[in-house]
C-alpha cells in the first residue's frame, strides 16, 4: 500500500481543566468544537461554511459498573493531520485519499476515577468521533445500558428515514421533516414490540437535507464488538440521540477493557454529488487484514432465485413433507413435490446460459437438506450445509460448471439459527472448498437464535464478523444477507463483497418498489457499503409465490441497465430468467458487457429521492459506462463529458427509454442508438418516469 503522511503533533498539559478544544477540516469549511460543561459533561459541536450544523450535544455512556457521563475534565488535547492513499480491493476507485485533522481530547474525572478518550476526524466531506476506554483503575468489565451521543440540530430539516427496528431494514424510504416524522413512521405496518423498538426512532444510515441546503448522512463506521445504532428523534426540539440495539434482557453490550466504539460518522456537502462520491466511512476503517488477496474477483451471476418468487409454483424445499428432519429423514424416501428447481438438469440449463453469455457464476437456492424442517416452523430449525438434496447431483454440477468455465456460488440460508451456522461453519466452507465453491450468499430470514438475540444485537454484529474471518481463511468470497448494515468493513475485509440489508429487488415481486427507492439507496444504505440489491428485471409484471399478485415494478427495462452504475456493488446478480434475456437479447448485450469494478467514478447530477446521473470507468479498459435514473417524474439528464480524455475520439451506445416508455404503462419500451461524442459535450437525455439510460462510451479506432 502506498501511504504518503504530513503530521505535525501538538500536545498540551495541563493539571486543571483545559480550555474547549477545536479543530477544522483540511479546507476549513469544517470546524468542530469539544468543551466539558459545568457538570463535566462532555459536549460537542460542528459548523459548515460559517453556520451552526450541529449545535451543542452531549456525549457519554451508562453502563451498570459505572458512568462516563459527567465530572470530567480536559486534561489533554492532540492534533495530527494525515494526508495519505490507499488502493481498495475493489470498488468505485482505484485510489482513495484518506485526508483529514485528527482530534484526541483525553478526559479525566474523580470519585470514583474513570478516563475516556474521545477521537475526532474531520474531512473535508465530513467527520467521524468515537469513545475510547482505556483499561481503569475502576471496574475493567461493563455492561453497557445507553450511549448518549447526541446530534443537535438547528431547524425543521427535510429527513430521509426508515423506522428503527431491531430486526429488519426492508423498509420503503420517508421523506419528510423532523415535525412530520411521526406521522410517517405510523404509516408502515408494525412488527411485534420484540422487534420494534416504537417511539419515534429511525435507522442509520440516514439522510438530512438542511433548510440552507446542506446534506448531511449520519451513519457508523467500523462496527465491532458492540450493537448496531439507531436514533431516537426528538422532533419538538429537531435533535437525535444514539439508541443501541440491546438484547432481549435489555443489555446493549459486554464489554471488556481497553475498548474503543464505532466511529459516529457525518457526511457533509452543499453539493448532493459529494454525499454519493464520499469515501469517509471506508477511510475510518482498517486497512484489510487479508494480506494476499488475488483470489478475491468480483462477478456478476445468474442464479436458481426468482422462479420461485414469481408465481412459478416453484419452492425451495425438495419435498411438502414437513415431518422431515435433518440429518434423520431419509430424503431419498419422500416423496418429491415436483417444484423442485434447485435440480440438475435445471441448474445445468442456467450454467449452458451464464457460459454462452459470459456470465461468472450460477447461484443455486433449496440445493440442501432443511427447507422442509424451515417450512414447518420448528422450534429449532436446522439446515444442513454439506447434504444435497437427490435431485441435486452436486459432483456432476460441479465438474459441468468446471468444464464450462462458470463458477458455482454457495447459499447458505440458517433460517436466523445462527447458532447452529457457527457449529457447522467449518464443515460447510470445507465442503464447499472440496467441491470448488468460492463464494457463498448467506441469510438469516427469522427471529435470531440465539432466542435473546436481534439480528443487530451486539452477539449478531459478532457472528457476521466470525463469519467473514473465517470464510477469509478458507478463502471464501460473502454476499450476506439480513445481517447488520454495512459500516465499511468490506474494507477491512474485501471477501465480503456484498450485503443485503434493505428492502432489495425481490420485493419488485411483493408489489413492487417505487422508482424514488433506488434514488435514495445511494445516498443512505450504499454509503457503508455494496448492495446485493439484485438488478437486471426485464419482465416488470409478475405474481408472488403464485397467490395471483399482479405486482408491477416501478420500473423501465432501461433503468435496469443503469442499476448496475448507479447501485455499484462487486457482486452483481443478473436476476431475471434466462428466457426474459432471450427475449430482449440487443438489451441483455449491455449486462454481458458492464464491469462491477472501477478505476474511477464521476458524479455528474444527484438529488436525492429525485434523480443520480454518474459515469464510471472501467478498472480493466479505457472504456466508461454512464448510468442515469430518475424518479416517477421524466426529466432531461444532463451528461457533461468532461471526464473524457482530451485528444480521443469517442462513440457512445445509448440504451434508453423510447419515446412511449413509461414505468406503469410501457416499461418495456426501449431502444438503442449509437453515436459520437467527445470529450466536454454535453449530452441532453431524456428519461421515462420511472426510467433511465445505460450508455457504453468507447475509443473510436484510429484509421489506418
């Protein structure tokens, strides 16, 4: 890795109480300020470009051993400024600056004696604190209550949230403002008060726009060791305060001294396309641990999935036998329901596909023992990870993907009994190493067991990373799902190339998504990182599990193209069924040729809940590929070529709405044009409601 480093170094003694410390942002348009009260509270505050963003708020934590709440003093302060690049795995960059003025004010408080350090660093695109708790010479062993991190703000701010829920993200984005949250949190149907936290507590990552025109995404990086963090609002008084996800006993974490939290993080522009193009999450994480990592390839697949979520008749489970148990029945004796597509012949039809098209690998859901077991709802639900069904000849599939140069991609569906994964973990990456898997998609659909558990409790944020370090070892590539939103981790750890952690492309089948909920994934649960969010849908009308739904997606059949550029992820799926694809083959041509990894990425237009226009730049080629989508309003996208090098002459093929196209009456329409362009042209593109535009931008060759 490539580091450069400026550091200059001020420390400041003192015996008595410090003054306020501050701090800005490399440019200045960032300053922060950390003072203790007259109580020795410690408290907080951050202007932008001259004007309060965050006004005064507390800081601490409760746990029962003892508080780090109050009676602190100041009693050492030091800055240092880092200025350095690193090279990501993958990703939307080939390099990443990591720039920022770092704060640590070093607290101290008597009767009884605690110290806490709390670490500030400030960006030019916003910044990231989090507490430190080194080892006392009080209690060493806390069980943490509460976090009292607050995030003061000034006015009635517009806000783009989801409710704040234990145990599910798969909700449809709010737009709204703080005096009108309420309201449009009562509006989603209500989970059990098990699962729900009630109140008006929203999730993160989360979306603020200010009435000056400032955004602002709140967020945590680096998630380890402790509960995921919603916020509960105050909407009186425009102010959040950290709400940590705790177990059913009401307990946020088990900690054990020296400790250091999550980073809370704040994105900050008066520029939309800055929320988008910023790295700060990432860059508040380690660097990766895995030290060889050639064996980590990002992919696009094709998979045995969506037949069963469209009205197929199609199921997961082998047989509708639901006395059957894992590891005891004798599967080869019941009797097959005959909707069983996770069977060879199938799978070997979506291999025959992804290897004429190019397509890297073929998932393959209901492959394993359980689904009936699941299906029946027992108390203690059980999968099995190494045992095929008897109509999945798994040597024979994986010597036919071999032959066919395409990959078989694992799924592991626990049905939330993680307990049970970790006890089978190491036989299941083995089994799948013996049969040359590399990549697996994990799930926990359910209610966590262990049963005190939520799936963004302090134990689930624990096993998801068990998971990835020990994939990591048997060089196992993850894509998960329903586990706790990303925080950047796939820095650290770049075989974890994907997650789910939203309300994703299959609910397109549930009724469908409105087209603004794709223009507001970026802004929100994009930032800490990549989206199994499973793009691609040619055909927009279906039923769900064959309950004669008639679902519409809120979607064109362009806009699907423009997902993969505007929904960046290393591990793309090419959802649809391969007869849609065959329908339209001069559309699919487009999926066969988009990358999933990149070099360079321009963010040409975005407002969020609105529209994203961005161009990105092939890691492997000189060839750029532009994504542009709008909400359920047509617009004119603007696409200023800038970003081509001067000197080149260019063609760009434009996949793009027809003039009749429209997401609820003609989402099907399209066509394809070529053209040339060059470098500082500014393209004007007109959208569908509800559609887009995919455009491939390649050197024109020199003639002879």
């Amino acid at each position: 890795m490539k580091k450069t480093f400026v550091i200059s170094t001020l420390i400041l003694t003192a015996a008595m109480n410090m003054a306020a410390a501050e701090i800005t942002s490399p440019s200045g348009d960032l300053k922060l300020v950390v003072d203790v009260d007259a109580q020795g509270v410690p408290v907080y505050s951050v202007d932008y470009k001259g004007k309060t963003l965050v006004a005064p708020g507390r800081l601490g934590l409760v746990s029962d051993e003892t508080k780090f709440t109050d009676g602190f003093r100041i009693v050492d302060t030091d800055t240092v400024t880092v200025d350095r690049t690193w090279q990501p795995v993958w990703g939307e960059y080939s390099d990443v600056r990591d720039h920022f003025r770092e704060l640590a004010v070093k607290l101290k408080a008597d009767n009884p004696d605690r110290e806490m350090t709390l670490r500030f660093r400030v960006f030019d695109d916003g910044l990231g604190f989090r507490y430190e708790l080194p080892l006392q010479n009080g209690p060493n062993y806390l069980t943490l209550k509460d976090e009292l991190t607050e995030f003061n703000y000034t006015d009635n701010h517009t806000l783009f949230a989801i409710p704040g829920d234990y145990d599910t993200d798969e909700y449809l984005w709010s737009e709204t403002t703080f005096t009108e949250l309420p309201e449009a949190l009562n509006n989603y149907t209500r989970h059990t008060e098990a699962q729900r936290t009630g109140g008006t507590t929203i999730q993160t990552p989360m979306l603020i726009k200010t009435t000056d025109g400032v955004y602002v995404n709140a967020h945590e990086a680096a998630l380890d060791g402790y509960p995921a963090m919603l916020l509960d609002v105050d909407t009186a008084n425009y102010a959040m305060k950290s709400h940590l996800v705790p177990d059913r006993l009401g307990v946020s974490a088990y900690l054990q001294l020296p400790f250091n939290t999550p980073w809370r993080t704040l994105i900050v522009s008066d520029d939309a396309r800055d929320i988008l193009a910023s790295q700060l999450i990432y860059n508040l994480n380690e660097p990766s641990k895995i030290e060889d990592t050639s064996w980590i390839k990002p992919m696009k697949f094709v998979g045995v999935w969506w037949e069963m979520f469209t009205g197929n008749e199609k199921t997961w489970a082998y047989s509708d036998d639901h006395s059957a148990k894992p590891g005891v029945t004798d599967y080869t004796k019941l009797t097959p329901n005959g909707r069983h597509p996770a069977n060879t012949e199938n799978v070997k039809k979506y291999i025959d596909f992804a290897a004429k098209h190019g397509i890297d690998g073929v998932l393959v859901e209901g492959w394993n023992e359980g689904w009936e077991d699941w299906a029946g709802y027992r108390k203690n639900r059980q999968f099995l990870f190494d045992k095929p069904y008897p109509d999945f000849d798994l040597p024979a599939l994986r010597d036919y993907a071999k032959e066919k140069g395409v990959k078989l991609i694992m799924h592991h569906e626990t049905a939330a009994n993680a307990a049970d994964y970790e006890l089978q973990l190491d036989r299941a990456f083995q089994f799948m190493k013996d049969n040359n898997y590399d990549a697996v998609k994990t799930g926990y659909v359910g209610a966590i067991i262990p049963r005190s558990e939520h799936h963004t409790s302090q134990w689930m944020v624990d096993h998801a990373k068990h998971v990835i370090e020990r994939a990591a070892e048997y060089q196992i590539m993850v894509d998960s799902h329903e586990a706790p939103r990303p925080t950047g981790l796939a820095r650290t750890y770049p075989n974890w190339l994907a997650q789910e952690s939203a309300r994703g492309g299959e609910f397109e089948s549930m009724g469908g998504n409105p087209p603004s909920h794709t223009t507001i994934l970026p802004f929100t649960r994009l930032k800490g990182g990549p989206m199994d969010y499973t793009p691609g849908l040619f055909e927009t009308r279906m039923s769900y599990y064959n309950e004669g739904k008639d679902s519409q997606a809120g979607t064109t059949l362009a806009r699907q193209l423009a997902l993969y550029l505007t929904m960046p992820s290393p591990m793309q799926m090419v959802c649809d069924l391969p007869e849609n694809y065959e329908r339209f083959p001069d559309a699919f041509q487009f999926i066969k040729d988009v990358p999933v990894d990149w070099s360079d990425s321009k963010y040409l237009e975005a407002e969020p809940n609105r529209y994203i226009t961005v161009a990105r730049r092939d890691k492997n080629s000189d060839d750029w590929y532009v994504g542009a989508i709008t909400d359920d309003k047509a617009r004119v996208a603007t696409i200023d070529l800038s970003f081509l090098p001067k000197g080149e002459k260019y063609v760009a093929t434009i996949y793009e709405d027809a003039p009749d196209a429209d997401w609820k009456e003609n989402p099907q329409a399209y066509r394809i044009r070529t053209v040339d362009v060059k470098p500082g042209q500014k393209l004007k593109q007109r959208l569908a409601p509800g559609g887009g535009a995919a455009i491939r931008i390649t050197k024109k060759a020199h003639k002879k």
